[in-house]
C-alpha cells in the first residue's frame, strides 16, 4: 500500500475502477490527456478573463474621454503640462506637483498642440486660450491629454489583480479587478487628464509594494518610496500617507526577518527603522526629481497669490524638505483650505464642510453590491487569520486617507476619497475566505459582483453622475450632491447637440458651470440673470450644479419653469 501511494495519480497501476481492478491503459491515456488539456485551459483562461475586463474598462474610459468637453479642473492641467514642454516654467499651478502633469503632457506631445508663449494670464484663462483661442481642436487636445491617465488606470487595474492574487489566489484577485475595473467613481476620473486616479493608484502601488518587501524587502522597500514618492509628487494631499506608508515598512521588514529572540528583534527593528527612513529619502527624492525635469534650475514665479498662513501650518511648511515650489504650493492649498467653500448635500446648501460628506457621498455614488462586499471585506480581513497581516496594509492607510479628506473644507466629490474604491476592491476579494463560517460566501460574492457590472454599465457613457439604485440613479444625483459628483461641466459638447437637434431655432437662456465655452460649439445664448426675469422667454438652460446653489434670480426662473429635457443627467432644460 506504501509502495502505491508512491506513485503518480496517473500510474496506470494506481488507477482503479470502481471493481478495485487496474484501468485499461487506453483509459489512463485518455485521463492523463484530459487533466493536461485542463490545466492549459486554466493557464490561458485566467490572462484571458483579466484581459477581457481591462479591455471592457479600456472601451468605456475612450469612450468617455472622447465624448466629453473638458471639465472644470482639467483646461489647467492641460495648459500647465503644455508649459512644461514648451517652457519648462514651474510658475503655473504651483498647488500641485508636476509629476501628474508630466503623465498629460506625454499626450500633449504627440497632439503637438499650438502654443501662444507671449499669452499673460492666470492659470484658468491660460487654460481657456490654449483650447480655445490658439487654433486648436479642444477635441482632439483633450483626447490626447486623457490618453495617458487612461493607459495609467489600467495600469493600476494589474496592480489591484496582483495584490489581491497574492493574498487571496488568482480567481479571487478577478473579483478585486472586476469590482475595480466596474467602479463608476474610477472610470469616471480615469478619464479625465486629472490628479486624483493617478495619486491614488501610486499610493496603492506603494502599500501593494511593502507588502511584497515582507519577503525582499531589500528590492521592495525602495521601490515602495518611489511609488510613494510618486504619490506626493502628483498631488499633496498625499502627505499624510508617509508617515503610515514609514510604519508598514518597518513592519514589512520586521516580518521578513522574523526575529526569535531578544538580540534579533532589535537588529529586525533597527533594520525595520532603516527601512523607513529608506523609504522618506526616496519620497523626497522622487519629488526633487520631477520638479527638475521640468526645471533643471528650479526657477520660480507663482502666478498664483501666495498667501501668509498663519499659525502652526505656517511654521511648518518652511522646514519642509521640497523645492519652494512645492511649499509655496503648500501655502496655496492652506489658503484654500481656510476659504469658505459652499457645499451641498441631499437639498440642503451650506457654507463651511460637513465631517460625514465623503461617507454620505460615498453612499450615495457606490454600487450596492460594493459596498456590501467592501464591508464583508473588511471584516475577512480582520477575522480569517491567515489573511490578517493584511489588515494593516489594507484598511490602516483607507481610513487615515479618507479621516484627512473627510477633515477638509471642500466638500466637492467623492474624487478626494478615490482611493477607497481601490484598496477595499482587494479585501472585497477575500470574502470567498469566510466560506467556513458562512458557505454560501463564494456565490454570493459573485452574485455581487455581477450586480455591480450591471448597475455600473446602465449607466454608460454618464458616470460621473452616476448614483446607484437606492438613491434614483444618475437622473436624481443633483438632488443629493453637487459638483464633480454629477456635473463638473463635461456635457457642453452633447448640449450642443441636443439643441440642434430638437430646438433649433429657439432662444437659449444658459447657466454654465464649467470651463468650456459655448459658442464655440455653437451655443448661442444669453445670461438670463443679467435682465429682468419678465424678459426671460424660450430655453432657459442651468447646469444642474447651479440649480443646487440657486438663490434670488436664478431660484426664481426655475421655480417658474417647466423642465421638459435633460442632457448627460448634468444639464436641465426648462421651457418658459
């Protein structure tokens, strides 16, 4: 019997019918081509099955950027990225760091767009000029300018799958990249030539980074600095992460020595401490570095009025290790901190910030059957034990970014907390690893997860407004929030179109809220608040953001109207 149990599973001595007789070698052939057959079949079907979703994820982001006119932020990033190439001046947009518009400008080059280096203005008119009045075709511009935070999205799409597979195995790691790739909050802003994606994905890159470094974290450990260092190069709002990212690295390199005794646990946590400091010189490295790609002199004029900030934030930023720059750009951010921002939330406009916007936010624009398998993710992570050196990496840096984001003054859009849908993607993953305290946990993930891409693609191409099925959908979103939440300006161009093809010919009265400009879509229209309301006769047109804030003359055209249309569930049409 010993003798036996030596053998392969397809010895054709070993192999019994259910007599207790030895098969037929035809039949152990048969057996041993089909197991082959399986396992090539497993070995393509899952890069297969990964392929398909980024590729799904791929169509609808194009498809999104090409069929969106620029949005709020996004003419002064365009325009910056193209002073960068053109001038390698640091002067505009000094509140953020140029690492981000250095991932734009590399579709900037090849849009080859004309560039006027005579124009004086501030950042946003600088914005306006290049797409508008320099001969260029914002289409085309634009395009180019959101291919590359397209192609980086994806990127981190392999990042979420990786890290999941890791903890969890490759079937498994397909439910994170399908919850992330279905994400209407990530391809929403995946498609724009924006900060927030880009931030977001280094940071998770870093975490996912110093979790490999618990085996080499002589190789991992630099590598999460640059990533992290990435991070804060894109935007600041990264900084609070540095010092949680510090932390998980000396516990990254305290595991990977695994110290027995007391000698060894204080070599493992001065290796650890070293490990930290490792990654913070990286960080400010990574930061000095694109600030010099754009500036090898790192000259500076900001172009943007540098406040006098007060207090203990103004004591600090001075002693900051980063290029002036970079502090100067801090001092900007503070001040706009301190401005008093107007928010709006479920009908009610305030003026300040509300602690559980983001939450509430959140709520409101995430698919049911994701934040059901964010929860049980999260409680997976923290009960099942062989997944629980997981916790820290996944839901310590979660909740310290959103607790700094939900502690700021701009309450604009579920796009400050980005990162959330990215990291609770990979512990949605491990919810297949409850199935011993509850069976039933692998169909119902999978249940959700499809419920997820259904409501995700109902609402295809509108996902920046998109909310899901127990808040109305995107119809009903600008009655619960505002701004980049539903309408940051994006649906100019299908206004355009919508207009000209079923009210041509009829007087257009408009509110626009955004950065493109009307006419040159062929929108002609008149400010219906800049004359009597008796006077205001035909279509009266409001960005949906406007009607949220409407107060005085503008409330009370629209209590007198009637809606009859909608365009890109941002826009109202009103007939008076």
């Amino acid at each position: 019997m010993m003798a036996r149990e030596q053998h392969s599973v397809l010895d054709p001595d070993t192999l019994d019918d259910d007599g207790g007789q030895p098969l037929p070698r035809a039949t152990v052939g048969r057996s041993a081509r089909f197991y082959a057959g399986l396992r090539r079949r497993k070995r393509w079907l899952l890069p297969l099955l990964v392929v398909a979703l980024l590729a799904q994820m791929a169509a609808v982001m194009v498809t999104t950027a090409v069929q969106q006119t620029p949005t709020i932020d996004e003419p002064v990033y365009v325009a910056t990225a193209t002073v960068y190439l053109r001038e390698h001046s640091l002067d505009y947009n000094p509140e953020h760091p140029p690492l981000g518009k250095l991932v734009i400008a590399a579709g900037i080059a090849i849009a080859d767009p004309h560039f006027n280096t005579d124009y004086k203005g501030d950042q946003g008119e600088l914005g306006r000029h290049l797409l508008y009045e320099s001969g260029n075709d914002p289409w085309r511009l634009m395009f180019w300018a959101r291919l590359p935070v397209i192609v980086l999205t994806l990127l981190f799409g392999l990042v979420v799958f990786a890290f999941a597979r890791e903890l969890v195995g490759p079937a498994r790691g397909l439910v994170a990249l399908a919850l992330y790739a279905f994400s209407p909050d990530v391809v929403a802003h995946g498609s724009l030539a924006t900060l927030d994606v880009p931030q977001a994905g280094f940071l998770l890159t870093a975490v996912w980074l110093l979790w490999r470094a618990r085996r080499r974290p002589r190789l991992y450990v630099p590598l999460a600095g640059a990533a992290l260092g990435a991070a804060v190069a894109t935007k600041m709002s990264a900084l609070p992460a540095v010092p949680v990212l510090m932390l998980l690295a000396v516990v990254s390199v305290w595991s990977a020595r695994r110290p027995a005794d007391r000698d060894s646990r204080r070599r493992a946590l001065a290796l650890g401490v070293a490990g930290a400091a490792v990654v913070a010189v990286v960080t400010v490295a990574v930061v000095w570095a694109s600030y010099l790609v754009v500036d090898p002199q790192l000259r500076f004029t900001s172009t943007e009025p540098v406040p006098v900030i007060h207090g203990l934030r103004g004591q600090l930023v001075p002693l900051m290790p980063f290029p002036r720059a970079f502090r100067d750009g801090m001092l900007i951010q503070f001040g706009m901190e301190d401005y008093p921002w107007q928010g709006f939330l479920f009908g009610h406009l305030y003026t300040g910030s509300h602690w559980y916007y983001l939450p509430v936010a959140l709520l409101v624009k995430t698919p049911l059957g994701m934040i059901a398998l964010w929860a049980a993710g999260a409680v997976a992570v923290v009960a099942v034990r062989r997944l629980r050196p997981a916790a820290p990496y996944l839901l310590v840096p979660t909740a310290v970014l959103l607790a700094t984001a939900m502690d700021g003054s701009r309450d604009f859009g579920t796009r400050y907390a980005i990162f959330v849908p990215m990291f609770l993607a990979i512990a949605a993953a491990c919810v297949p690893a409850l199935r011993s305290w509850w069976r039933w946990a692998p169909l119902s993930t999978g249940l959700l997860v499809a419920f997820v891409a259904v409501s995700s693609l109902r609402t295809f191409p509108y996902y920046l407004p998109y909310s899901n099925e127990a808040f109305g959908g995107p119809a009903k979103t600008y009655l619960r929030l505002h701004d980049s939440n539903v309408d940051w300006g994006q649906d100019l161009g299908r206004l355009a179109d919508r207009l000209r093809e079923r009210y041509a010919g009829e007087r257009v009265w408009l509110v626009y809220k955004g950065s493109g400009v009307p006419s040159y879509y062929g929108i002609e229209s008149s400010d219906p608040r800049k004359v009597g309301v008796r006077e205001v006769h035909g279509l009266l047109v409001v960005s949906d953001t406007s009607i949220d804030k409407a107060r005085g003359k503008l409330a009370e055209l629209i209590d007198s109207s009637r809606p009859i249309d909608q365009v890109g569930h941002s826009i109202t049409i009103y007939r008076r």
